[in-house]
C-alpha cells in the first residue's frame, strides 16, 4: 500500500471546515471538542436534526435548542475509500459510513481504526474524535 506524502516531506494537511459561516454551529464544535456530540433539537417536533439549520426542518420554525446525544448508533451504509485525494494522504484504505444516531438523526464520517472488511451495514459503533489538525476535533466513530 503506498503511503502518499506532501512534496515538502510535512505531514499532508487536512482541510478544516469553517465553523458558524452560515449557521451558528459553536455548540456542535465545542461539544466534539469535550468528545461529546451535541445536535439540533425541535422542540416542537421532538426531533433532532443534523447538520445544522436556521430552522427546524420538520417544521420550519426556530424551536431548535442544542442537545447531547449518545453517540451511538449501526451503519446505515457504508464505504471503503481505496483512491487517494486531498486530505486522505496516509489514511487509504479509509471506511467512512452514514450512522443511523440512536436517537433517529444520521450522520457521515469516518470509522477510526476500522479494516475495511470488518465495516458493514448494521454494525454497531460510538462516537471518536478525530484530529483534522493539532485543536481541531472532528467527528468520527469506531466499532463497537
């Protein structure tokens, strides 16, 4: 398997996503960065939403309020990334997976220290925090 370096020889420079550019997301952000995922909440609908909107998405009202879910959850779907890009550099092959949270919401990211042939559909797995770079927590999960 080749290992795919920056032509500088530095460790390959991950894209980090830009925060409250749309929506004020600090919440979301701050409860990875204390390894705790935190969603949109309709109070209204009773339902949690992800990514973050202005609005409820069952509702179009801005009953939304900020909430800690468990972090747990099964593979929707899945998929191995076998081609290198821009950010993946060192991480081929790399399983990344549509969670289904157990409180009904889903979520895309990356399975950590996962053998491709070991991410399928169904699989249960729990929230990790993964380092786009040093202070910069991202989502992920692992199996359980």
């Amino acid at each position: 398997m080749n290992d795919i370096t920056n032509i500088t020889g530095t460790a390959p420079v991950r894209p980090i996503p830009k925060q409250g550019v749309y929506v004020d997301s600090k919440p979301f952000w701050d409860g990875i960065a204390q390894g705790k995922l935190v969603l949109q909440y309709c109070t209204v609908a009773r339902r949690f939403q992800h990514y973050p909107k202005p609005v409820s998405g069952f509702t179009g009202r801005r009953t939304l309020e900020w909430r800690e879910v468990a972090g747990t959850g099964t593979i929707y779907a899945c998929t191995v990334v076998r081609i290198p890009g821009p950010g993946v550099e060192g991480r081929i092959p790399l399983c990344v997976a549509t969670v289904e949270l157990d409180e009904g919401v889903r979520i895309i990211a990356n399975v950590l220290r996962c053998a491709p042939g070991d991410l399928a559909i169904g699989r249960r797995v729990k929230l990790a925090v993964d380092q786009l770079a040093p202070g910069h927590p991202y989502p992920a999960f692992e199996l359980v």
